[in-house]
C-alpha cells in the first residue's frame, strides 16, 4: 500500500486539514505558542537552480498559504522565511534571514540587508520550524534548539513523491524506533559484515560512552529539532575523545558509487585512506587528504520504514530512514566532537550518510550485524540486510 502510494506520490499533495493535523502530530503546539516559520534557502550564483529544488520552494510556499488560510483550526500564524543557501549540507546557517510577504520569491543576490532579522530573533518568535530546504539545516538547528526554545523539523531535499511518507502510522514507526534506540543504549560495540563481489568487509563500531537517539516523527518538546518524514534511531561512535582511551573502531567501510566499490580504511574512527583502485576511489582519497575531518565516523543509523513498503527515491532523508546507513563527517549535533572548526572553513562542513540498502548499493550485501552489550552478551541485530530482532 505505501509502496503503490510512493510511486504516485509525484501528483499528491497535502490539503490544509491535512498540514494542520501534520503540524499538530509532529509538534503538538502548546498554550501561549503563537507563530510558526516554515524556511527555504535560495539558489545564488554558486550554486544555481533546479527543478526539484524550485518545486520545493512551491511546496513550500503553497503549505504557508495553506497554513495561513487555516489559521483558525491550527491556532498559529505561519510566515515564509528565506535565507541565501549555505552551499553544503549541515553547514552553519547565516547570521540573518528575511520574512517572505507573499508574492514570487526572491532571489539570493535581490535580498534587501535592511530588511533583513536574524535567526535570534526568527527563534525567539518562531518556537516551531519547518525547513524545506536544498541542504540540510539539520546540524545547525539541532545546535540552536540546545539554546533557544525551539523545536524544528528538518526536510533536505524533500519532494512531492515523500508526502506519502508523511501519512504513515507513526505510532508503529516510533514503537521500532524505541525498541533499536534501547539497543543501542546498551550497546558498547557493532561488528559488521559486508559481502562485496572482491570479498568479505569487516567494520567494528565502538560504541562505548554514548547513548543512542530516536527519531520516530514526533517533536512535542522545545529542544528537539529531527527530520520528517523520520523513522530512524541512531547514535555516534565514539571519537576517542577521553585522555588514554581511543577510539576501537576500526575496520574497512565499502560503499558503492555507480558501480565502483570504494574500501575505506578505518581506524581510531576515522577513514584513513581508500584501499580500492578506480576514479571515484581516488576522488574520495583525495577529498580526506583534503578535509580529514570528512573521514570521521559520524553515524550509525538504523532506520524502519522499508517494512511499511517505502522504497528509495534518490534522496537522503527519505532514504535513510529505509534501513541500515553509515554517515561520514560532521557528529556535534548528536552528540559528538566533531564540528565546523574541524573542517578548512563553513563550506567544506559536511555531514553525509551512506545507506545500505539493496536499490542503493546493490553490490554491498549487509551479511550480518552483532551488538555487543555491556554485560558481555551478544545481540544479532541484522542478518542477509534485515533485522533479526523482534518488533
């Protein structure tokens, strides 16, 4: 059903009472909450425009109408707000963004300064936020709603054929995502098993000294900021940060561009150099040369909406709530050391997942996954690319 629905997802859309009870769902507004903002960020001369991400604007743009012409049944007002792009995903957003009165949107380059308010002010009115964005603000608004009283929905990349996504039975999706947030809690280690056409690949994760999190598509609370659609739990390795006590991860991490496989060798939770030959091999070599902090194992992300039928569409934060996904890069946001200042500057900031699924790396098989728990024990959490544990 979900499956069918995904694939006319194209021509649907969300009414008003459907964003109104969406918006009430996910955020559940409470007394005294007065305004929300729904963000998009504009395409510049560095990074032009394109066809999915001006649909998103529309997307967006149409769900602020709708929100507005429903004001009385959600009991919020709901203002566009648009800001330059920042030109990479998780990147800091700018110190200042601007209020959208209706009409066509601007472009980057015809944003007037003066009539410009910062971010500060959009939290300190705003305690809602939805951002329907080209790159993902889900870093920098994870960071401001430790500071401000916020909560934020993060939706990178998202499009017309995900609205599907957004009517499934959340209660369900947030009860497995408990049940893996928990493991994940106990969790003081993962040993997987890739199978790749030149062999076996083996990746052990420390999880020590973390606790995992749960995105299930619920954001009641101020201080939270997660994406939608959702579906996932995750949580960071540890990165080694404790005096005399590294990091154990380490391992070779496979993943597959087109058709080459890229081997990573890790160790102490970094990606230490690329063991594979061929031209995307040596991109990526030459990218951690370049940006070390690019090879840092950021996530580990399980995710459950391909047991209600959803398949990948080519975008990630659709994709990897599907299943398994690893992730490189950026962690402070969850919870890790790693941030802005270990990148060269604010553009080369990056958080980017790897997801393990048949349609996405159809010649990387997830043979097996163990969690190792702090008594000793030994949970199989995955087998042949699915989960072993009970739902």
């Amino acid at each position: 059903m979900a499956s069918s629905r995904l694939e006319a997802g194209m021509s649907e859309q969300l009414s008003g009472p459907e964003l109104v009870a969406l918006v009430q769902r996910v955020f559940q507004p409470q007394p005294g909450e007065r305004a929300m903002a729904i963000l998009v960020d504009l395409p510049d001369a560095r990074v032009p425009d394109d066809a999915n991400w001006a649909a998103r604007r529309d997307i967006a743009a149409a769900w602020a109408a709708e929100l507005v012409a429903h004001r009385a049944e959600l009991g919020l007002d709901t203002h566009l707000v648009v800001y330059p792009n920042v030109h990479t995903n998780n990147g800091d957003l700018p110190e200042r963004a601007w209020l959208h009165a209706g009409g066509p949107l601007p472009s980057s380059e015809s944003l007037d300064p003066a009539a410009s308010i910062t971010f500060a002010e959009i939290y300190a009115t705003h305690p809602i936020l939805i951002a329907l964005t080209k790159f993902s603000a889900t870093a920098p608004l994870k960071l401001a709603a430790k500071k401000h009283p916020i909560r934020a929905a993060t939706m990178p990349g998202f499009r017309a054929d995900m609205i599907p996504a957004l009517r499934l039975d959340y209660t369900e999706v947030n009860r497995r995502v408990e049940i893996l947030k928990d493991l994940l809690d106990r969790a003081e280690g993962a040993d997987f098993r890739f199978d790749t056409p030149s062999g076996p690949c083996d990746l052990h994760l420390d999880l020590r000294h973390r606790t995992g999190h749960a995105s299930g598509g619920l954001l009641p609370k101020p201080g939270v900021a997660g994406n939608l659609p959702s579906g996932e739990a995750y949580i960071v390795p540890y990165e080694g940060e404790i005096a005399g006590d590294p990091s154990r991860t380490s391992g070779v991490m496979p993943v597959q561009f087109g058709a080459e496989i890229v081997r990573y060798r890790i160790a102490q939770n970094k990606a230490l150099e690329v063991l594979s030959e061929g031209p995307k091999s040596r991109e990526e070599a030459a990218l951690l040369a370049r940006e070390p902090a690019y090879g840092n194992i950021a996530e580990l992300g399980l995710g459950v909406l391909a047991a209600f039928g959803v398949k990948p569409i080519g975008e990630i934060l659709l994709d990897e709530k599907l299943g398994l996904h690893l992730a490189f890069g950026r962690s402070d946001h969850f919870g890790g050391q790693v941030g802005p200042r270990d990148f060269s500057g604010p553009e080369a900031v990056i958080h980017i997942d790897r997801v393990y699924v048949p349609e996405t790396q159809p010649d990387v098989k997830v043979a097996s996954v163990d969690l190792t728990l702090a008594d000793g024990s030994t949970v199989a959490l995955m087998r042949d690319g699915e989960y072993a544990v009970g739902f």
